[in-house]
C-alpha cells in the first residue's frame, strides 16, 4: 500500500549525545538520555512508518531527544516485533504495535515470542476503519443488497487482500462469518495491486484500509458499501457501517506504542503522558484526520486492555477461517 512519504524527522548525527546512562539510573527524571529507536515492522511509506513519524517527531519535540523510526519489514511484522522485544528494557527501543500483531498470535503457530507477555503497553494512538467496497460490476449498492448477491451466486465472488493473514484479509473473513456468505478469498502482495485489479473487474469486493481507497471510491473507480467502524467515518460521513446491517460487527486498524516487559513503570508513564498530551495537540489530531482516523487516548492500561481483547477477538476469526500462513 503507497501513500505520500513525509519526512518528519531529521535523525540524529552520531556525534554529541549525551553519555550513556545505566538502565538502573533510567528514571523518569533522567529518561531519555539518548537518542530512542521506535521499529516499525513494515516497509517505511504506508500509514504505519507515517503513524510512526508523527509520534516520534512530537516525542522528539517536547523530551529533548531524537526518537527515530527504525523500519524492520519482513513476516508480517513479525521480525520487527522480535527485535524489538529482544531489547533491554531501558525505554530506548519501541515497539510501534499495529492490529496486525493481535492476528499474528494466533495466525502463526511458532512466533518466538509471547506477544502480551513480552510487552509492556505504552500507549494507544490512532484507530482507522477499513471500507468495504465493490467494483461497479457488482450490482450491489448496499451491504443487504451484497449479502443477497453473494448468497444467490456461492463461491463465485472473489474478495481481495494484500495478503493471507493481514488485517484486511481477516476483515473479510469476520464479514463473511457474520453474513454467512461464501466469497472466494484471493490474497495479493499488498494491497496496492489488489486494489489495481478491483478497479479492473478481476476481483470483486475488498475490505482496505480507507486512508488508501478514498480515493478511488470518490473517483468512482470503486464503490463503497460501508466502513468497518463501529461508528461513521467523519472523511465520509454519508457511509454507513456495516454494524448497521450485520450488529457487532467491528473491524479497524489500529496502532500504539509498546515497550519490552519488565521497562520500568516510571518510563512508561512519562511516555503515556506525553504521547497523550500530542493526540490532544490540534497539529497532530489534524494531521491523523487526514489519515481518516480517530485517535485513541488512555493509559497503558487502557492500551493493554485493547490489544488483549484484539487478539481474542481476531483468534476467533482466524480459527473459523482456516487460513495458514503461505
């Protein structure tokens, strides 16, 4: 998935940091003595190297070290999770969690880690809704009319995804659970080349990401049933959710910050705190709005809560799919 690159860090230049201090000295007062790595598992450009940035650039601004994205792609996030979860637990390495990280605890039988018991929750940032959407082929211009549609015509509807096992694959999959419908899933490479072949016909409906497809359904190159959200989206606020025709139903992405286990409480906090304190900044709630999302404020807590009931939640998807890691 491509989105506009912005640059919003000037990373820091090897000379002239402070000296190192010892993780025992790591206290609130003290905290950050040096330059602070948030890895990004996936390639930089999309939304969440962006989410990402913006985060880090308001960390750098306001505790007076540089907080540098680090991009760690590769496994569906996996290899960038492990890294930073291998790190001292001293608050100078990250972790920039996505929704992607609950579905891979049950997608991935064998991961080396233990996600929720590895981390320490920071922080919520944004949640984003995917859109659900159909090529104009489809006769369809409602979610009732796409759930009749697919019901009359079994295993003949194709519903794209940037891949098996992402989050708008499993999207996709929680749908057709909660509408019973039998859609044929075709999983591409991202979702920049599925989205290529839904505007040409070859496949037929797709759950994305709105910040990537907005574009496309206000073309009317694609059209869009619903967002995912639980309530409307303010970029378009004419849609309704699918949760008006399927109740319950719910399905967003969404990311946070968390630290390795065992950082001390007190980096945590001053890092909640901070964080909280930009997603009330009207720049930055601006600039996330653009990305057609919502932020999420709260406590580690809080955050913790999210990513526990996430990963219960998609669990339960990823069983009823069936889906295996290609």
């Amino acid at each position: 998935m491509k989105a506009p690159r912005r640059q919003f860090l000037h990373l820091a230049a090897g000379a002239g940091v402070l000296p190192v201090i010892s993780r025992v000295a790591g206290s609130s007062q003290t905290y950050p003595a040096r330059p602070v790595r948030i890895i990004v598992g996936f390639a930089a450009g999309g939304p969440t190297d962006i989410t990402a940035r913006l985060i880090a650039q308001w960390l750098s601004e306001h505790l007076g070290q540089e907080f540098v994205v680090e991009n760690r792609p590769g496994a569906a996030g996996n290899i960038g999770t492990e890294a930073a979860l291998r790190a001292p637990p001293d608050g100078y390495t990250l972790l920039l969690v996505t929704s992607t990280n609950a579905v891979n605890v049950t997608f991935y039988e064998n991961l080396n880690f233990n996600f929720m018991a590895d981390i320490a929750p920071v922080a919520g940032i944004i949640r984003v809704p995917f859109v659900m959407e159909v090529n104009p082929s489809i006769p369809a211009k409602t979610v009732p009319e796409f759930i009749s549609y697919a019901k009359a015509n079994p295993g003949k509807i194709n519903m794209a995804s940037g891949g098996t096992g992402t989050s708008i694959h499993i999207a996709g999959e929680l749908f057709k659970m909660m509408a019973g419908v039998d859609l044929v899933h075709v999983p591409y490479r991202g979702s920049a080349p599925a989205l290529t072949d839904m505007i040409s016909g070859q496949v037929h409906v797709m759950f994305d990401i709105l910040t990537s497809s907005m574009q496309h359904v206000r073309s009317g190159a694609l059209r869009a049933l619903a967002v995912t959200s639980a309530t409307r989206s303010q970029a378009l606020p004419d849609l309704p959710t699918v949760g008006e025709f399927l109740p319950g139903y719910e399905a967003s992405a969404w990311y946070g910050i968390a630290a390795p286990k065992s950082t001390p409480s007190e980096i945590v906090d001053k890092l909640n705190k901070e964080i909280n304190a930009g997603l009330a900044d009207p720049r930055i709630k601006a600039r996330f709005a653009d990305l057609a999302s919502n932020v999420i404020p709260g406590s580690p807590t809080d955050f913790g809560k999210l990513v526990e009931d996430e990963i219960e939640k998609w669990g339960k998807v990823v069983r009823f799919s069936g889906a295996k890691p290609e």
